[in-house]
C-alpha cells in the first residue's frame, strides 16, 4: 500500500481562516507534523500555533528547520522527510501544516520532493491555503487585481532590486514576500517608482501583535513575516481595464 502525504496551507496566522478541508485532512492523518524554527526550541511556530487551535498539541509532531543557516538545512530537510517517510511508507498518511498556501515559497515542496525520492509510490496531495498577499489584501482594503491588470508576486531577497524595478515600472500591482527585514530598501525602490503613496504593509498579519498601515509609515524595518502591496496604477473610470 502507498501512503500519502499531504501539504495542508492553515493561512497566514488567524485561525479562523482555516478552509474546512484543511481542517478534514488535518483530523483524518496519522500524523501530522508542523514545522518549528531550531533556533527557538520550544516554541511554537505559526503554522503549529494555527493548527493547535483546532487540534490537541500531544497529536502534533515537530519538525525542525534551519531558516538562516543554509549549510544545514539540507540536512534538515532530509530530516523531516525521514520522520515522513517513516508514516508514509508503511501506508500511513502524513499531514504537513504549512502557513498560507503550500504551493506558495512553502518548505513543503523541498520536503516533499525528498519524502517522494525515499519513497517513490507515496501519494501527494495539497490543500491550499489563504496567503498573506490576500488576508492583507483584504484587511487594508486594496483590490490586488482588476480587469487586464496583471498582479506580480516577488521574493525581495533572491529577486533583488532590479526585478523590483522593472515590476514597479509596469501598470500591475506588485506584490513583495520576504522584504520586511530589508524595507528601507524596498521603500526607496517604490518611492523611485512614485507609488509610495499607496503601498500598504502588513506585518504578522492575522496574529495578535500585528501591523497594518501605509508602509511609509513603517520606518524602515518590519520582520521577515510581512508583505508589501503595490497596487496598481488606476486612473481609468470603473470597469475601463476590462
Ligand atoms: C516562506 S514565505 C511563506 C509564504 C506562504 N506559504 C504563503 O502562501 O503566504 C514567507 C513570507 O510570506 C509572507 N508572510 C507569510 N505569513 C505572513 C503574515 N502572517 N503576515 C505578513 N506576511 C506574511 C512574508 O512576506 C514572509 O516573508
């Protein structure tokens, strides 16, 4: 028998926005493992905290992943899938919680693509989630996308400053992941664009302590957990960019 293992996105920290079928999946696996940074031993991470709403934490496995040390984390992955493959490869189902969508800069597609070279029959499966783009979308009131628009999504510390650039020179809205611990930067760029007056950013959007405002109200520095909106340049009448 061939087990599987499924991505389940919990959304981007607000427990509510769990879909009911990430909660379903969530209560049907064998185990279900949520990902906990080594560096805070201990703790609970977002995706934990998420699903530990719903579900008993003695039910909850933790997998440890390095986020700043890139020598080890590798290893950590091969790690986590071995917990996994140990589930799925005696016909179990596994569930890794991941926060927003598991399809989006997730983890889960480089654990998943070791679980599946341990054992290659294993069934994979994911269930999206809410993302941070769309929770702070909706919380601070922008449409991400009308009509022709097209909407851009970019990591700021592998995109860089010239993708930016060339983003924030088109007419779309631009949507920035990972930009928070370098937003001085990232506010030059859009300010050089002529489009800080309406840029919004969240930070740890859905948690208790969280952030949302004009991002030119941030004054130079948020956390890794918080996306920047660009929205698009409208000048057009209603229904003009259709
Ligand atoms: C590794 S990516 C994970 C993306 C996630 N899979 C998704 O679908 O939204 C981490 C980045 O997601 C964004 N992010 C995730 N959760 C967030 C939150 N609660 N508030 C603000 N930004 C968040 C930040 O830009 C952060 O740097």
């Amino acid at each position: 028998v061939s087990g599987r293992l499924l991505g389940v996105g919990v959304g981007p920290g607000d427990p509510d926005q769990l879909t009911l079928k990430a909660l379903a999946a969530l209560r049907g696996a064998d185990r279900v493992f949520v990902p906990a940074t080594e560096s805070s031993a201990g703790e609970q991470g977002r995706a934990e905290r998420i699903v530990a709403a719903h579900l008993p934490t003695a039910s909850l496995t933790r997998l440890a992943f390095s986020m700043r040390d890139r020598t080890r984390r590798p290893r950590r992955w091969d790690e986590a899938a071995a917990a996994i493959a140990d589930v799925v490869g005696a016909g179990g189902t596994a569930a890794f919680a991941t926060i927003g969508d598991p399809n989006v800069y997730s983890t889960f597609t480089y654990v998943a693509a070791t679980v599946r070279r341990l054992v290659p029959e294993v069934e994979l499966e994911t269930i999206p989630g809410i993302t941070a783009m769309q929770d702070l979308a909706a919380r601070a009131g922008v449409v991400l996308s009308e009509g022709s628009e097209p909407l851009t999504l970019l990591p700021f510390s592998a995109a860089g400053q010239e993708a930016l650039a060339e983003a924030l020179d088109g007419e779309g809205t631009v949507v920035i992941y990972k930009g928070g611990a370098r937003l001085a930067g990232l506010l030059d760029a859009i300010r050089a664009a002529g489009r800080l007056d309406v840029a919004v950013c969240g930070q740890d959007v859905g948690l208790g302590d969280e952030r949302i405002g004009a991002a030119g109200s941030f004054d130079g520095t948020a956390g890794y957990m918080s996306t920047i909106v660009v929205p698009a340049r409208r000048t057009a009448g209603r229904g003009e960019k259709l």
